[in-house]
C-alpha cells in the first residue's frame, strides 16, 4: 500500500514545486526590474517569494542562471507576440503595403507598451553586467521576420539582395525609430506613431519592391 500512496502524493508534490518555481520566478523579475542584477540578492529573492535560500540554489543553481530564467520567460512572451503578428498581419492573400503597415502598427501601438515589453527591455538592458540569453534565442523574433521576407522574395513581392539585410532595414525604418521617438518623448501619439510607420513602409517599398 505504500508504493501507491506515493504514486498519489507525486502530482501534488510536483505541483508544489512548479508553484515556488513560479514564485522565485516572479520575485526575481520584480527585483531585477526594480533594482538591477547587481543589486539583487538571491536572500532579497527568496524572502519575496516566500521560500527559503536553499529552494531558490535547488531550483536554479545561482542567480546568473536564475536571472536567464527570468529573461528567457520574458523573451518567450515577445516571441510569441511577434509569432502571432506575423502569421496574422504578414499573410500571402494581402496586399504587401497593407501588411507590412499592419504588422509595423500592430507590434509598435500593441506589444511596445505592454509591460512584457518594458519588463524584457529593462532586463535586456542590464548586459553587459547581467548574463544574457544565447544568441539563437535573442535574434528569434528577427530570424521569423527574415524567413518571411525571404518568402516574400521567393513569390516575387519583393526583391531583396539579402533578405536579412532587408528586413534590418524595415525594423530600422519602423518600429525601431518609433522606439527612439518614444524613448525620447514619451507622449507622442498614435498620430504620430502611425505617420512615422508609413513614411518608413513607403521608403522601405521603393527600395525593395
């Protein structure tokens, strides 16, 4: 009878253990984002989340590891969101304006000022001081971008010498320079965010269409 009776207790236990994992997790994306890497203790951390020290090393061995928990989490949800635009703006049965514009508009005006957004450029920011993620995993978003623009290429709606160097070039001119407008000034409005997406899409186009 014994052997059962644990059988049962497992999911419980491994439910315990996936909820103090969340919980170091959410204690130590709010202490990085407030206080920096630097400055956070794994004591800080594992006092937030309720559990003691040696839970926060038994699930994560070292805060350098801990702190790439926590950005990954937050770089997935990125991903996921530029995934998703991409599929749904990026699409072969639209117009190539259209959906360039749609894409531009929908990650600036819909992801920008989420706060998975603030939260993965406060914790990216901190490198070189903070660990990073690896390579693969921070360009994703850019490489799904280039595998679209390739098929652009591919069907003829664009005609790009490199189609990484092309889509480079559409951050650049979109969402990357909404970023540096609105870093800048913070109360720019959609007026203005929009302007600046079709003037960018537009150039874009008369260089690669």
């Amino acid at each position: 009878m014994a052997t059962p009776r644990a059988t049962a207790r497992t999911p419980g236990r491994r439910l315990r253990a996936e909820a103090k994992q969340a919980a170091i997790l959410d204690a130590a994306e709010a202490l990085f984002v407030s206080d920096g890497y630097e400055l956070t203790s794994v004591d800080a951390i594992s006092a937030r989340a309720g559990v003691s020290k040696r839970t926060v090393y038994d699930h994560f061995g070292d805060k350098q590891t801990l702190f790439r928990a926590v950005l990954g989490r937050a770089n997935d949800a990125v991903v996921a969101t530029v995934r998703k635009a991409i599929d749904e703006e990026l699409t072969d049965d639209r117009d190539l304006r259209d959906a360039l514009l749609g894409f531009a508009r929908r990650v600036t005006t819909g992801m920008f000022p989420t706060s998975d957004y603030a939260t993965f450029r406060r914790l990216s920011s901190q490198a070189p001081v903070a660990p990073r993620l690896p390579e693969a995993a921070r360009d994703q978003p850019e490489r799904m971008m280039e595998e679209r623009f390739a098929k652009f290429a591919a069907d003829g709606k664009l005609r790009p010498s490199d189609p990484r160097r092309a889509m480079q070039h559409f951050v650049t001119l979109t969402m990357r320079l909404v970023l540096d407008v609105t870093d800048e000034d913070p109360t720019v409005g959609k007026a203005e965010i929009l302007a600046i997406l079709t003037d960018g899409v537009d150039v874009f186009l008369r260089a690669y269409r």
